[in-house]
C-alpha cells in the first residue's frame, strides 16, 4: 500500500533526549503568526526536540490538493481557501503529540480559534511588520502580498490579525533578530514552565511571555 503523501510525517527516531532542566511537554503544541513569523521553522525544531511529530497546514493543503497555495487563491478565491484550510486545521489539532504551523489567516475564523485554544497549547511567534516585510517580500508564494503596495497590505494584515493571535494564544513569543536555536529554546524553557509543578521551573526565558 502506497503511503499518503498528505499524512503528517513520523517523530524522527534520532530525537536527542531533553536536558533534566527542560520537564516534559506533554499534549499538542500549535503555533500561530504573520506570514513570515518562522512557524515552519521553528515548528520543526522544536518538534525535534519534544519528540512530537511535526506537520505544517498549508503544506498538507497542497499535498492534497496538488497545487500550491497560489493555485487555490487563483481558482476558488480566499473563501474556497479558507474552507479547505478549516477542515485541515479540524483534522489536525484533533491528532495527538504534534507542533502543527498553522496559515497565517488561519485566526480569522471563531471555529478554528476554538479547536486550537482548547485543544492544545498555542504559541503566538510575534514580529514586527518590519521584519516580515525583510522575510516576505521576495516570496512569491504569498497570494496575499500580490498588490500593488504589499507593504501597505502587510500592515494591514498585521493590525487585523495581531489581536485574533493575542487572544488565542496561550504564550507569545518575539522573535526578533534572534538565532533559530536561541528562539527555540526560550520556547522550550517557558513550555516546561507552564507544565512544570509550582516552585519546579526555572526562571528566566525573557523572550516569551504569558498569552
């Protein structure tokens, strides 16, 4: 039997084990942000790291559908997207053990803020318009930047969103011009603090604060 190329990818089996300060993460992790935040980047460390299988929404749309996200924007408009994108998000948050990246519009809907604020733990990856300008602006994989002024839309898309991601998320997370490895782990260290018993976590992990 041929393997589903839209199914989630296996935990790899050479995760390291975590160091004795950072206690187990238990459940599902979901990361939520900007186009340009990092989401893929840092979901897929710090599901390394875990242990815990690592999947991506847009690119489980894709491998479904065979078209890239451009593709689906051109043909069934952002509302056909969006449906698409809520039964994925569905499918996805009610699996167990993952770091799902999540779309960047994804927050518009009530339903998906729902499954992915009771159904996990989100992690809100915060950065300025500037730097997603600095991260996106080549991209032309992002349906949504293809204006005349993508910097005016992009800042646009900010101010709307950014309050749907404060709400949802449970941690918030600046990235900032730090390293991936630095960011990741500044995300384990206040993981381990919302699940550690009291007294138990260390202190410290200024990059992130509580949602």
């Amino acid at each position: 039997m041929s393997e589903d190329p839209s199914a989630p990818p296996a935990p790899s089996e050479s995760v390291a084990a975590l160091p004795e300060r950072f206690p187990a993460v238990p459940g599902n992790i979901f990361l939520v942000g900007m186009m340009g935040a990092g989401k893929t980047s840092v979901g897929k460390a710090l599901a390394r790291d875990l242990g815990k299988t690592f999947v991506d929404s847009d690119h489980v749309i894709e491998a479904r559908t065979g078209v890239k996200i451009p593709v689906i924007f051109e043909l069934e408009g952002e509302a056909g997207f969006r449906a698409r994108e809520a039964a994925v998000i569905d499918e996805l948050t009610s699996q167990d053990n993952v770091v799902l990246a999540t779309g960047g519009g994804a927050v518009l809907s009530e339903v998906n803020r729902q499954a992915l604020h009771t159904r996990g733990t989100v992690v809100y990856l915060r950065a300025s318009v500037q730097d997603l300008w600095h991260r996106t602006k080549h991209d032309r994989n992002r349906p949504l930047l293809q204006t005349a002024d993508p910097l005016a839309r992009l800042t646009e898309l900010h101010a709307q969103r950014d309050p749907l991601y404060r709400a949802v998320a449970h941690l918030v997370a600046d990235t900032g011009s730090q390293s991936l490895r630095t960011l990741v782990l500044k995300l384990r260290h206040k993981l381990a603090q919302r699940f550690a018993p009291a007294g138990v976590a260390e202190q410290g992990g200024a990059a992130c604060e509580r949602g």
